[in-house]
C-alpha cells in the first residue's frame, strides 16, 4: 500500500541512459560534474566481431517451453548471442527468438501474443536486465568504478506516442530488471520521449556548427527502427547567475556569472509519431522477395539464411539506396532455382542470371521504400502544420532510418526552403543520437523549460448540483445534506497548455472521515478542443485511477469532512500526484493507468 513520501532525492554522481529500441539499443554515460558534459557510448558488445559497434540487436532467445511448463523459461542469450545461437542446426526447434518485442508494452496495439507464455513486461525486463549488467561491466572499466553504484541515476527513453500507462510498464519493467528498486527515489529513474532526447543531441553537439541563436526553432525527425518521432523546439538564452545548466558556447560573457546566459528549450508542438520506422522497410523487401520469388520457394529457405539475405539489406541496401540503383542479391542453396516463375528466366533485363537476382531501384523504390517514406514526409507535414506561424530554421534528421540516403532526399526535395531554412543531415552517430540525448538530459533535466500538453486532464468530482444546467440522474445527497453532481470532470491542465517543468496544479478536495480506508479518484483524458463539464461526455476516457489512503486523524468523528491538498504534476515525461492532508502528511500516490489508454493518431 502507499507509504507516506520520506524519499529524498540523492546527489548522482554518474548518469547512465538506456535507448530500448524496437530492432536496436543503445548505453551511454556521463558524469554529472565534468565540464563541459561529456558523453560516452558503450561500443564493446558481447559476441561482436570487431569488437566495438554503437548498437546492439534487440533480440532475445530463450529454450523454448515444453507442454509441461506453465510459465516461460530464463534467457539464455541476447543481442549479437541471440542472432549467433539461432544460426546453430535445429535451432529454431530449441529456441524461441523474440524481435520487436517492445511494440508489446503498448497494449492498444493490440499484437499477437509472445511465445513461450512470457508477458511484455517480463520480456522488456529481461533483456533490460541483460543490458544493464553489461553495462555496469563496461562502466566498471573506467572512471565509473571510483563511485557507489547507488549514485547512479538512470535515464529510459519512450516514444512519443506512448500512452501514459505504456510508459508505466515500461518503468516497472526497469525495477523488475534490477536498474533501481522499488524503495528508490522517483528520479533516481527518468523517462524521456524520444525525439525529446534527439533534440537535446542536436542541440548540445550541432549549436556551433549551425549557429543556433536566441528564438530558433528547429524540428527533430527521429527517424528509427519501429517508430518515427518528431518535435519542435525554441531556444531561448536566459541570464543564469549561478553559471550552471547548458554551456553557452556563443556567450562572450561567460568569465562574469552575473551576465552568462544559458540554453533552455521550450516545446513549440505537441510531440507525436507512427509506428513507420525502418523495420517495416525489413517487412515490405521479405514481401518483395516473395514476390519475385514465388511463396514455394520463400518456405523452402532455411532461417538462417533468411536471416543473412535480410542482413544484407539492413547492412548494404537500406543506408545506401538513393532511389535509383539496382541491387543483386546471391541466393542462398536451399532456393530451387528451376522452380522459379518463369518470368525471372525469361526477362531480358537479366533478372536471375547464376543464382543472382536483381531487384530493379523502381522496385526497391516503389514497393519497399515509397509506402513507408511516404507516411514519415506526411507526419512532418503533420507536425509542420502545428507550428502557428510556420517558422521553422532548421530540421535535424537522426536516428538509425535518419542515416538513409533516400530519406534524406525526399525530405530535402519536399522541405527545403519551402518550410524550412536548413536540413540538417548528421555526418556521423546519428543512430546514437537519442542515447546520447538522454545522457545528457540526466545531467541537465533543467533544460527543457516547458512542454505542450496533449490533451485536456481531470479527474471526477462531486461539485454542487445545478439545477439549471446538470441533469436529474447525475443528483446525489452526501452525508452532510449537500446536494451535489456526481460526474462533474474537474480539469487540471488544458489541451495545448504551456506547461513548465515540475508544473504543479493544487486543489483541495474532501472526503468524508471514517466511510473508507481510501479513495480512488479517476483521472481522465480528452483530446477535444474544448473543456468538458462531465466525465462522461463523448472523447472523455479514463487513463489512470489514483488511489490514496486515508490516515488516522485522532478526534475527528464518521462523515466529518477531511479536507486534503491534491498536487498533480503535467510537466515531466511522466505524470506525478501527490496528496497532503492536514495533519501533514505527503504521500506520493500510485497512479494505476489503464491499459485501453492510447493517444488519438
């Protein structure tokens, strides 16, 4: 049950972000006291030849379940040793191979279930748990290993379209996989959208090279394996007496504390995404390659050397392809190439000549790269057209998918100059730009000043019965004889609100004394455009129900009022409540989010 707030926020010494990616993920570090921040990647994987590698494959193998067992089995390998353990015989008869399994911690996706009986979350926390220790490994190689581990502070980043209780899941995931536990302090473990940690990536590492100045605005495309995110921000230079937060590189004041300026970002539109990103490339080119080469002949290759055909698009073809180039690609043994469609033998454009097929760049380009590149150039339209005035200086393109050579084309050909100044196309580590980010986000969560809210919040609430307006069924009589509404929606935060950071709203409500042991109160979300009266209006839903004990308050008598202080917290990645009662009291309450929850696309 809730236990009175006594956590008190410790000094970290070491920040330690996670990029759970839908195909790949990504550590980076940082200490909290160098200046200026500087971070460093984990390159060095398990089972990767060459030793060092930005990423590491999202994949988990497990021992698959036999009819006996219940329960799904232990990991037994991850990243680089899931793809090697599935390359051994029969191992695909042994083993279970989990990929993408990411997309399962937003249940409103609704995905098929996972093999071998395991939950999303337990699959989330297991290979988190697998990365983690890696990690602490690496860290322990280096300066790391002079502080306490308890000094660490965590930082997870989330899509931008993750519903509030994805992102729940996602943090229980990180205290089942060991990152902290329960008994910590909330910010010991931060959240931070994607696109958000992109923007700080862009922000901190490009300032110089594109000279940001005071009122630019620059969107982030955030192009990666499962999602596609975006965001538009501000800088703004404001005066820091203290000569702390982001460096001022610009800033010609910088010896005088009193005059230095630093960086702040504020959010310009609401961030959003698709789930559009590079992995459905990988889907659309199996669907090519079925095509062409008939469903017979696709069944009668073996996994393994699926898995290499498909390594040589994600390595070779996809960065490379410009729109225009054929590719060739050897066939593997198990194909038949006399039971190939004839068209292929026949075609004079030399379609299969010795066990080589080539894939014409129309094709690539009309059915594999256009469906998806298409839908990414329409949510930056989309995004564009949140921007009131239309000014926008810049658009950064990052993320793994960002590095496409095609994508970039397209977005330049569409954009530039048209509803951009500049596009900004990152020579290098623009698949570790969210990492990255949210390292530096965990040393400096300052940063970003204020963010846009989604959609209108509130929760339920009896408010005095308006005989006028409310209607006869919605009438209730308290304890106390007050005549009161039972479905009145009281709004917390509204749609498009500027919301700073840590933004606080308080209202005090009441219950009546020794009726229960605690009361649910229901948040509710609407993306309508305007305020409803009742919860219970169409586009209303809930998202979350808050439960709060009720303490022992000596001398107060049954149905008394008992009047408490109700904090919620809009301007983090995370939404935050807090009650106090007037015997002193704060408790942090525990915000049960619901599953159906998901944001209007």
């Amino acid at each position: 049950m809730l236990q009175p707030n006594q956590q008190q926020s410790r000094e970290y010494k070491v920040v330690v972000a996670y990029d759970f990616g839908t195909t790949y993920s990504g550590a980076a570090y940082a200490f909290t006291h160098s200046t200026p921040t500087e971070v460093f990647d984990i390159q060095k994987w398990p089972f990767k030849a060459g030793n060092f590698f930005p990423k590491v494959p999202t994949l988990s193998v497990y021992p698959r379940r036999n009819q006996q067992q219940q329960t799904g089995s232990t990991l037994s390998e991850w990243g680089h040793g899931a793809k090697k353990a599935m390359l051994k015989p029969a191992a695909t008869k042994q083993n279970v191979l989990l990929s993408q399994f990411k997309l399962q911690l937003d249940e409103s996706l609704k995905r098929p279930p996972l093999e071998n009986g395991l939950t999303p979350v337990q699959a989330v926390a297991d290979y988190l748990s697998a990365l983690h220790k890696h990690t602490l490994e690496e860290l322990t190689r280096g300066f790391a290993k002079n502080y306490e581990p308890n000094t660490f502070r965590y930082c997870l980043t989330v899509p931008a379209l993750w519903s509030d209780r994805a992102k729940q899941l996602m943090r229980q995931a990180a205290v089942e996989a060991g990152i902290i536990s329960r008994s910590d302090p909330s910010d010991r473990l931060v959240l931070i959208s994607e696109p958000e940690a992109a923007a700080l990536y862009c922000e901190e590492t490009m300032a110089d090279q594109v000279q940001l100045q005071d009122n630019d605005r620059f969107m982030v495309c955030d192009a990666g394996g499962g999602t596609v995110d975006l965001i538009v921000f501000q800088v703004k230079f404001v005066e820091d007496s203290e000569g702390s937060g982001s460096d001022d590189k610009n800033n010609n004041s910088s010896n005088n504390p009193v005059t230095r300026k630093k960086r702040q970002l504020k959010e310009v539109t609401k961030g959003m995404g698709e789930s559009c990103g590079s992995a459905f490339l990988d889907a659309r080119y199996r669907e090519l390659l079925e095509t062409k080469l008939g469903t017979r002949a696709i069944s009668k290759i073996y996994p393994r050397e699926m898995n290499e055909l498909m390594d040589q698009f994600i390595d070779t073809i996809k960065p490379e392809f410009n729109g225009v180039d054929d590719h060739y690609v050897t066939l593997p043994r198990s194909v038949d190439l006399d039971s190939l469609p004839a068209s292929l033998h026949e075609s004079d454009d030399g379609s299969l000549e010795e066990g080589v097929l080539k894939l014409s760049g129309g094709d690539i380009k009309e059915q594999v790269f256009d469906p998806v590149v298409n839908k990414v150039l329409s949510l930056i339209e989309q995004q564009y057209q949140q921007i009131s005035d239309g000014r926008l200086n810049y658009l950064f393109l990052v993320g793994g998918f960002g590095s496409s050579k095609y994508l970039y084309q397209r977005i330049q050909n569409v954009f530039q100059n048209t509803k951009v100044n500049q596009i900004v196309y990152p020579a290098e580590r623009a698949a570790l730009a969210v990492v990255r980010g949210a390292a530096y986000y965990g040393v400096h969560p300052r940063i970003v000043a204020s963010r846009v809210s989604r959609r209108s919040y509130g929760v339920d609430a009896t408010d005095l019965f308006d005989e006028k307006i409310d209607p006869p069924s919605t009438r209730v009589v308290k304890p106390d004889g007050s005549v009161r509404c039972k479905t009145r929606f009281s709004p917390f935060v509204t749609k498009n609100d500027e919301l700073p950071v840590d933004h606080c709203i308080e209202k005090q409500f009441f219950v009546y004394y020794g009726t229960d042991k605690s009361v649910d109160i229901n948040l509710y979300a609407t993306e309508n455009d305007t305020i409803p009266r009742y919860y219970d209006e169409p586009g209303v839903h809930r998202v979350a129900t808050i439960t709060i004990e009720i303490p022992e308050v000596p001398g107060m008598g049954k149905d008394e009022r008992l009047y408490h202080d109700f904090r919620m917290y809009f301007g983090a990645t995370e939404i935050r409540a807090e009650a106090e009662f007037k015997t002193g009291q704060k408790y942090d309450v525990f915000c049960d989010f619901d599953a159906t929850d998901k944001y209007d696309s």
